[in-house]
C-alpha cells in the first residue's frame, strides 16, 4: 500500500474511533436516567416520560427548563444541573436516535 492509502485507512479508522467513543459516552449518560426514564429511554408505565424518540430539540429545551430552575420538579432540576450544554446535546441525540416504545 501507499502512503496516502495507508493515511486514509488510518483516518478512517480514527474517525470511526471517535464516533463509536461519542455512542459509548452518550450511552453511559443515557445510563443514569434509566432508573426512572427506562433502559434507553423506554419508560414503563404512566408516571414518568419516555425520552425514546423524542425529538433533540425537545429535550435540550426540557433540560434547559429544568437547570434554570423555569421548571418546577421534584429532583430533575437537580440532576440538569450535573449536565454540561454538551452533555446535554448528547444526551438529547441518543435518546432522538432510540426507537420509541410500542
């Protein structure tokens, strides 16, 4: 191989790296509202919101509500302000990208 094909395969592979490591991070992050969103957004029951499927936006302004204190809630204005805006734009993409509950 040459070196601008050997510099190509590499970039490649560091790129999808990246993005496997952002899925990962968004993924450990996404694990701390399973306790009461459900496994990946899936939440069970009436009481508490699905986040599965709901768009990104939706839920980068809903955290925004709850970390400026807008919204009132028993513990999420709490666990908003544990986020960083990056976080939370993570957060919102992987719970977009989840297939909603049936």
């Amino acid at each position: 191989m040459n070196r601008r094909a050997i510099g190509i395969a590499l970039a490649l592979a560091v790129s999808a790296s990246c993005a496997h490591a952002k899925d990962l991070s968004a993924r450990n992050l996404a694990a701390t509202c399973s306790n009461c969103h459900g496994t990946d957004g899936r939440a069970l029951g009436d009481t508490l919101k699905p986040l599965a499927g709901m768009p990104a936006d939706r839920i980068v302004t809903a955290m925004a509500a709850f970390k400026s204190g807008a919204q009132p809630a028993t513990v999420m204005h709490q666990i908003a302000k544990g986020f960083s805006d990056e976080q939370i734009g993570a957060l919102a993409a992987y719970f977009a990208a989840q297939p909603a509950a049936k």
